[in-house]
C-alpha cells in the first residue's frame, strides 16, 4: 500500500511548518488501522517540542488531537474497530504492562517512548517526504496534523457517527486531560469546591467537568475573555492579578477548596494553589514544570496534598463517551472553545493560540469542510 496526502511538516525547532506531500508506503499491521482524519486539534504538548526540554526527534509530523472515519485496518483479536466508523485518536500505551494492565494506560512504563520518541522502531521508513526522507510519524501514536494517520486501534475511541466528527479530537487529550482531572482523579460531585488556575482548554475542559459535576469552582486567569468564559461555563471568575489570591478563593469556597487544579506550571500559583486549600485538600498539576518548585512553608501542613495528573487518569475508550453524552445533554459545550483552520493554515493557527486569540484551534485538511 501507498498512499500519498497532505501533511505539516517541522524541520526544525525554531521554524514555521510547511505543508508537504508526504507518502505512508506500509499497510495498516495487525492491531493497526488507518484513518481519514477529519479534524486535528493543536495542544500545547505539540508546541512544546520546540522548547529545549520538550525535542523530539524532527522532521516529525505532529498532531496528537485527531479524529476521524477508519479507512483500513489489519485486522487481529483485539481489533474491534472496522472500515467506516468514525474513531477519536488518543494517546499511544503498551497495552501489557502493569499499570496498563490495571486500567491506568496514561501511566504506561513505556509512555515517554512511544509518544514523544518514536519508540516502535521501523526497519523501513513508513512516512518520507518527496524526496524519500524519512518522517518521524509517531508522535503520541498518531501524527494527525495529517489528511491520514495510521496508528494502534488501541489508541482509537469509536464514536457515534451522527457527532461532527471534524471537532472531536481534542477529546483525546486536550479536553480529557482537565475534565478527566476532575471527574477520575478528583471523583468530584456536588457539595465539592474546586480552584482551576489556568482558563485555557485543559482548564475550562476542568471548569465545565465540575459544573456538569456540582462542585463549586472558581477560575483564575489573567485574560478577561478566558475569566469570561469560565463564568459562562458556571465558575466564579477571578483575575490572577487579584491580590492575596489564596484568601480569595478560600473565602469563595467557604473556607478553602477541596481541589485544585493547577494548569499554568507557575510556582507561585502552585504555592498560591495550596495555601487556597481546606485541610486535607488535594492539588493536581497537570503541566509539565520547567524550573524548580520551592514549596512554601506550611503549604503542605494538615493533611494537604499534591500530584501529577497525565491524561486525565483517563481511560479514553470510557471517558471520551462519556464526554460525548454530556456535550449532547447540553452540559459539556467544548465546541464553544474551538476555531476551525485549515491545515494549510497551521502556523496562523499557531501564532493565533500564543496570541491568546483563540482556546483550541482545529485543523481541518483540506477536502473536509466545516
């Protein structure tokens, strides 16, 4: 099999993407399946990638949001996904270890390898540019900024096909991230409070989880638009300049939040974060820090907590319906946070998301229309 499309490419850390013809010159293998991708949300984790901590290896088609109609598949035991269904893509897992094997596949021993590093190893190049070049082409076990994607069923989610397929793949990562921080690590429910710093997707992803929840929340921001959408979305907004922040929000949460939810990476609001706790309150960060993080005294007294939380502790193939059925009961309206590009399009996309003007930006390869 060969099939060639559209994809954007990175040749380099510090230059814009280009939009190439590139060839996939392998069929899907058993436990593998191609897809038409309908749409490809862009992550932070995308863009990290030209940061010096977070290289992966270039050329590389990125792109770990997508989503889209299953085309082929090679078939196997375990493969449940067939030709015609419409499927969001999330991250890649083993699927044998221990803590794949105890439903926690976002804490895989082997998630750092195949996600960021391309750790299924090829003898041949599966994905080359037009001069037969090879294509780093699994990043998160998909590479979506991309007319087609081939990857592991296991990272695929069967969805209703009456749902605008074109705008679900940030469920896979972006939206499940901040909801899944709320509903699986967090098991929060009504009576609960919750502090979400952070209004960008993961953490308006969080805000309307809560909601749909019952819990109490407030958000912090520094951007008016975003503080407005959280209070849209059912939060109490309050802006990040606000002084003493940490008695703020315990006077807004009645004495201290429950939860909070840390998506900005900034030690001061981490620190901001868990002093705005109740005893015994629980923090989750959910971005990747890149300095050091000195905690403040006290800050952890009386039975205060803190943790990584990756992907959610999602299961996709139960949470990404379970998202779905929210959003069509009207209680999870992450299509509000998204603008459609097309793929050609990626680096305004980008330079829109920096700006701040858009929330989730949503390539759209060209041939789908929205």
């Amino acid at each position: 099999m060969t099939v060639r499309f559209q994809a954007a490419v990175l040749r380099s850390y510090e230059d814009p993407f280009t939009i190439e013809e590139v060839t996939l010159r392998t069929e899907p293998a058993e436990g593998e399946i191609l897809v038409e991708i309908a749409g490809c949300g862009m992550c932070r984790t995308d863009l990290a990638v030209r940061r010096p901590a977070g290289r992966s290896p270039l050329p590389a088609v990125l792109g770990h949001e997508g989503a889209g109609t299953v085309v082929r598949t090679g078939g196997g035991p375990d493969t449940a996904i067939g030709v015609g269904d419409h499927v969001v893509l999330s991250f890649d897992s083993c699927g044998h270890c221990r803590n794949c094997r105890g439903a926690a596949p976002a804490y895989c021993d082997s998630f750092a390898s195949l996600n960021l590093f391309g750790g299924r190893k090829e003898d041949t190049p599966r994905l080359t540019d037009a001069s037969g070049g090879a294509l780093a082409p699994r990043w998160f076990g998909q590479s979506s900024f991309a007319a087609y994607a081939l990857v592991p069923a296991r990272n695929a989610v069967r969805v209703d096909p009456a749902l605008p397929v074109e705008l679900l793949g940030p469920l896979g990562c972006g939206f499940l991230t901040g909801a899944g921080a709320v509903l699986n690590a967090f098991g929060a429910g009504p009576g609960d409070t919750l502090a979400v710093l952070g209004a960008g997707a993961v953490g308006l992803a969080a805000v309307m989880a809560a909601t749909a929840a019952g819990a109490l929340t407030v958000a912090v921001d520094r951007h008016p638009r975003r503080l407005a959408l959280a209070e849209r979305f059912g939060a109490i907004p309050l802006p990040v300049t606000t002084s003493g922040l940490s008695e703020r929000i315990r006077r807004l949460t009645d004495g201290g939040a429950q939860y909070a939810l840390d998506t900005t990476a900034s030690p001061p609001l981490i620190n901001d974060a868990l002093r705005a706790l109740r005893p015994t309150g629980s923090l989750g960060l959910v971005a990747r820090l890149h300095t050091a993080l000195p905690l403040e005294p006290g800050t952890l007294d009386r039975g205060r907590g803190i943790r990584h939380i990756c992907e959610g502790d999602a299961v996709p193939g139960l949470l990404v319906p379970r998202l779905t059925g929210l959003w069509q009961a009207g209680r999870f309206p992450f299509d509000q946070l998204i603008r459609t590009y097309p793929l050609a399009g990626i680096n305004e996309a980008e330079r829109d998301f920096h700006a701040g003007r858009v929330v989730k930006p949503v390539l759209i390869p060209e041939g789908r229309s929205r």
